[in-house]
C-alpha cells in the first residue's frame, strides 16, 4: 500500500493503535490511573491489592517469556525484572510494584520509539517509493494512471513537475532537471538531457518531463535499493545480544548486592530497594538502539547495509581487498586508439568488437559500444555469444568466430598475437577473427584520483592489510598497486582464484570490494563485501553484504569508520547502563533511595541510555576522512574481464 508519511493521524485511532500494539502497557497505565483513584479517596487497601495483583501477573507472563527462552538456549536478564516485582509486592512497595511494571512493558514502546529516530533516513528511502505512473501515447494526449509495476518496457511516462520517476527510463524531453538525493548523496539537482538515463526514485524538478521505460518496476534501482533496506531492517546484529552476555554476572552481582543490605540490615525492603535499580531496561535497549542509528547515518551518505551485523564485522576489519576495473580505476574506459591487421579496417574491427560485446557484463562492454555510435558504425548481428569470465567474450559474426579479451585469451585462439606498447592509463583489448589476430583496440581508464587517499584512510582507521585481486597481467598489476599504495596483489585471477585468495587471507575479519557480476562470488565470500553500484542493481549487489549508491570509493573508509562508531556507541551505552545501575544499587543498599523514588531513577537510566545510543545517528564528523583527494598518474595496463 502507498505510504502517506504526512497524512494527519486520527488522535482516538492513534490510542487505540497503541492499545493493540502495546496491551500491557495500556492496561498498565489503566490500572494505575484507577488505584491513584481509590488511593485518593482514601481506599488504599484496594489501591494496594489491585497493584499487588497486577504486578503478580504480569511477572507470571514475563517468566513464561523467559522460560521459553531458557528453552532455546538463550539466557536475558529479565529475571532481575521478575525478582524486583515479587520483591516490592511482598515488602508491600506496591507503588514501587506498578512503576516497575510499567517500565519492563514500556521497554519495547520506548525501543520502537527510539529505533523510529534511529531508522528516519532509512525511511525516508522507503516513503519515496513510486506507486503510479501516468502512461501516455505519443500519437495521442491521452493519460493512463496505472501502478507502478504495470509499466512495461517501452511505455512512455509523463513525469509531472514534483514527482518521483517510477522506473528506469531514458529521457525523451529535451532536458529536465532531477533531484537524485535520495539515490546518490548529491544535494544538488542533476540536469539531464534527451537520450540519458533517468533513474528511478528521482523527483522531476519544475517542468513535466516524459521518459520511455527501459525496466520494469522489479528490476529498476530505486526498486533495487527499497529491497536492500528492507533487507537491512529485517536483520540483526549479534551484537544487538551484546547485553545477554552480561546476563549471568550483572544478574549475580545484582542479587548479591541486594543480599548483602539485606542481611546488613536485617530489612527486607532494601533487597527490593536494590533490585528495583536493576531492572534491564537500559541493556535490552541499547545496542539495537545505536544499530538502527548506525544503519540510518550509513543510508544518509549512500551506503545501504544489510543489517547492523555488517556494521560490526565492518568495525573490526583488518584486510581490504579490492577488485580494479571500476573499483580503483574509473571503471568507463573511452576508446583512444584502434590497431587492425589486414584484411580489417577501423570501422569493421570496432564494429565487429562492439557487436560481440554487447553480450558482456564487463564495465568496458559499454564503452566499446558507445564509442561505435559515436561513429555512427551498424553493427553486425551477434550469434552464439559466450563470455569467459575475467578473460574475454567470444561470439559468431558474418560465420567467423571471434575472441576478444586479453592477450593470453586472443593467444589461445590464433597465433601470431603480438603485445602493444601502452602509454600511461590505457588497456588493450586483442581481437581474433576466424582463427586470425585482428588487431588491438586500446582504451584508456584512469585511476580514481581518491583511490590513494581511500587506501591512507583505511589504515588510519586500523586496516593496515591491503590486497588487489585482478584479470589483468602482473605488469598491469604491478603498475595500479603502485599507484594506489597497494603493496600486495594477485594478477592473472579467475573468479574461483579470487575467491581462493581472499579465504586464505589470515588477517581477517577481511572487507572485499567489487563492482562487476563476476565479482559476486568473491564478495559472497568475504567476510564483508562491499558493492559499487552506482551504476545500477547487479548480481554483485546482490552478493555483498552492503551497497555504495555514489560512484565514490572514499565512501568505503567512511562505511569502515561507521562501523567502528556505530560498535563503540553500542558498547558506551551498554556499559553506562551497567555503571549506573550498579552505582545506584550501591546506594540504595544503604537505605538512601525507598523503592518508589528508585524506580523512578530508573526510567532516567533508561533514557540516558538510550540518548546516548542515538548518538550513532550523527556522532561528531572526523577530520581525517574529509582530506582533499589525491590525483594519481594512471599506469598503462591491458584489458581483461574482471
């Protein structure tokens, strides 16, 4: 159902909305508001026994909780919370008793509501969502809303002024001006022209524009993006149970405090004085607090993590591993040269390369090809096309076979192959045609000129290990690692190669960071797999375990630093909550806080806890990962399938 974030909200259904969201906590509330009334006019025996009562049941229901999940394995502390109701009802501290009660029942509508700020940017990716689309003809003035999953491929859609595009399209106005905040960062409006793509999850600026659809709804990147976060919201950290580890000890340290005033003092209203301070709130809602926070500020700065477990393995990396093609080189290789052998001519080795590449996934197959429109080049029909991933693609054309990839790829199917001379920044792509060397069409992709920089990040940020996994030749290798400050790499890698080398990685957990389809086993292996895929939902997004929506590889020191932010905001929280209680208990073994005022002190625990937590959201932004970029001389390499 389409979401309505600014729809005004019925007062009675928003009550009765949370008396069936939350009945222990509304018949908490109930029942208190009906003994103040009997206290008030002087009936406090009633007042007494309807709290009594009601706090007996409610930690019947919170021990059968527990006991169920005793049996799963898991140990909590809600047992201090079930010990401090019995302890207040027998000493005859009801009011403490219903205070106690109210605070264990609101925990889980206090975390809602504080994930629900913890989550704002995460859901605010997902309240822009599309839901219509206004089908249009261009024969005709006439418009059809339909939903948005009805577009199909091909279907013109009227964009009006203020609206989110539905799908992804190709722009057939003139020009239109998009506001892309939501999918890349950028804050500024982005002007496109006829022909370029517009991305779903885009609002059109001031002029109604008209795209033409070139993916459904499923498969476009707005669409993309919703699922990643929904994956995200759905999953938990192991972390977010950081609090039950401390379950036995701070439950044990708890009980023996409270024994300990109680036998000093021979009083047994101090044993339930004590233990009214230990309730668990405070750890239960911490961690996923500070999560949820965590995951928010990553959505702000286009990283999409699937699930606050990231974040901690992020935070205690030790080992980068990146791909090359596209990851630290720009990854849109622009053709500079083409070198054919005879019988071929420019224009038929690049049209026949361009043909076969269209049936690539490789990041440099769009280049080839749109450098054959450029020159207004027919390409002939493909048949048979078969990539070999990290070394080449092979197809049918006019009847001859064709191989174009790397030079061991080109070698294996003609003899005679010769290697280029490559100037700094370009790559080589072999062609073969019918058992014959073709030629060589040589391109240029330049390094990021913040690969460097990224690389400086990360080890200030305790990543000191860094590796480059790569198709390409040692020689090609030995340049980009140079260039970026890698010391260690791996040329000549298949898939499987990569996927190797990252598992016999000892300094681990070990952070992959990729971009091409083949990438996506090697990122399903890592223990983290960072995705760049700004430019669009593929199977590598699909396999890692995060997503970068902005073409910007310094974003990945920043995910790091977000984790690390994130763990320790968790653990501040978890341990300032252990430090009060504890603090306050020592006190109260003393006589020095009565039952009712100590529950209240304890709801002031919880909500310092948790402000805290939410520091994750927006903790103090660090210097050192604001450092202007460095330009970076581009080393000469060859092409491969990476």
């Amino acid at each position: 159902m389409p979401r309505h974030p600014d729809r005004p909200r019925n007062p009675l259904r928003a009550v009765l909305g949370f008396g069936r969201r939350y009945p222990i906590v509304s018949l908490t509330v109930l029942v208190g508001v009906v003994g103040m009334i009997f206290w008030v006019f002087g009936e406090v025996d009633i007042t007494r026994w309807l709290f009594s009562i009601f706090a007996i049941v409610v930690a019947g229901i919170e021990a059968v909780a527990m006991g169920k999940q005793l049996r799963k394995g898991i140990v909590g502390i809600d047992i201090l919370a079930i010990v401090a109701i019995v302890a207040t009802v027998l000493v005859g501290e009801f009011f403490a008793s219903i205070i106690i009660v109210l605070m264990v029942s609101g925990g889980k509508a206090l975390e809602d509501f504080a994930q629900g700020r913890a989550r704002r940017e995460l859901d605010a990716l997902l309240d822009r969502e599309p839901q219509v689309a206004h089908r249009t003809r261009a024969d005709s003035d006439d418009i059809d809303d339909i939903p948005a999953g009805d577009v199909v491929i091909g279907d013109l859609i009227l964009v009006r002024s203020g609206e989110v595009v539905p799908v992804d399209g190709q722009l057939v106005s003139a020009s239109a001006a998009f506001d892309e905040s939501s999918l890349t960062g950028e804050s500024l409006p982005v002007t496109r022209l006829a022909g370029e793509t517009v991305l779903s999850g885009s609002v059109n600026g001031v002029t109604a524009t008209t795209i033409v659809a070139t993916a459904l709804a499923r498969d476009s990147q707005f669409q993309a993006i919703v699922a990643l976060v929904e994956a995200a919201s759905s999953n938990r950290a192991p972390v977010v149970r950081l609090a039950d580890r401390y379950a036995i000890p701070f439950t044990a340290i708890s009980l023996l405090i409270g024994a300990v005033a109680w036998i000093a003092s021979g009083d047994p209203v101090r044993f339930a004085e004590v233990l009214v301070l230990a309730t668990p709130c405070p750890l239960v809602l911490a961690a996923p607090v500070a999560f949820m926070g965590g995951m928010s500020r990553a959505a702000h700065h286009g990283i999409i993590v699937k699930g606050g477990g990231v974040l901690e393995t992020l935070a205690r990396v030790r080992t980068a591993v990146f791909d090359k093609t596209g990851t630290l080189t720009i990854g849109a290789p622009t053709v500079t040269r083409i070198l054919p052998r005879e019988p071929w001519n420019e224009t038929q080795l690049l049209a026949r390369v361009a043909s076969a590449e269209r049936f690539s996934s490789h990041v440099l197959a769009a280049s080839l090809v749109a450098s054959a429109a450029d020159r207004g080049l027919v390409l002939p029909p493909a048949e048979n096309a078969v990539e070999v991933a990290a070394q080449g693609v092979s197809a049918t054309i006019d009847g001859q076979r064709i191989e174009i990839g790397t030079l061991a790829f080109a070698a294996a199917a003609a003899p005679g192959v010769e290697a280029v001379d490559l100037a700094a920044g370009e790559l080589a792509i072999y062609v073969t045609i019918g058992g014959r060397f073709a030629g060589v069409v040589v391109a240029s992709d330049p390094v990021r000129d913040n690969a460097r920089s990224t690389i400086q990040q990360l080890g200030m940020l305790g990543v000191h290990e860094t590796v480059m996994l790569t198709g390409d030749a040692n020689s090609t290798a030995t340049h980009v690692a140079s260039a970026v400050g890698i010391s260690r790499f791996t040329s000549d890698c298949l898939p499987i190669d990569k996927v190797t080398a990252v598992r016999d990685i000892a300094a681990r957990p070990v952070l992959m960071i990729g971009d091409g389809v083949n990438d996506a086993p090697v990122l399903a292996a890592a223990d983290v797999g960072i995705a760049m895929g700004a430019r669009g939902a593929t199977a590598a997004s699909e396999s890692a375990a995060a997503v970068i929506l902005i073409d910007d590889i310094s974003v990945v020191a920043l995910a790091v630093r977000i984790g690390q932010d994130t763990v320790r905001i968790a653990l501040q929280s978890i341990w300032l909550g252990i430090a009060l209680s504890i603090g306050l208990m020592l006190i109260a073994a003393f006589g020095v806080i009565p039952a009712t005022l100590g529950a209240g002190i304890q709801e002031v625990v919880d909500l310092a806890t948790i402000l805290n937590a939410l520091r994750a959201i927006r903790p103090k932004e660090h210097t050192d990962l604001a450092q202007p970029a460095l330009v970076i001389p581009t080393p000469q390499k060859e092409h491969s399938h990476e």
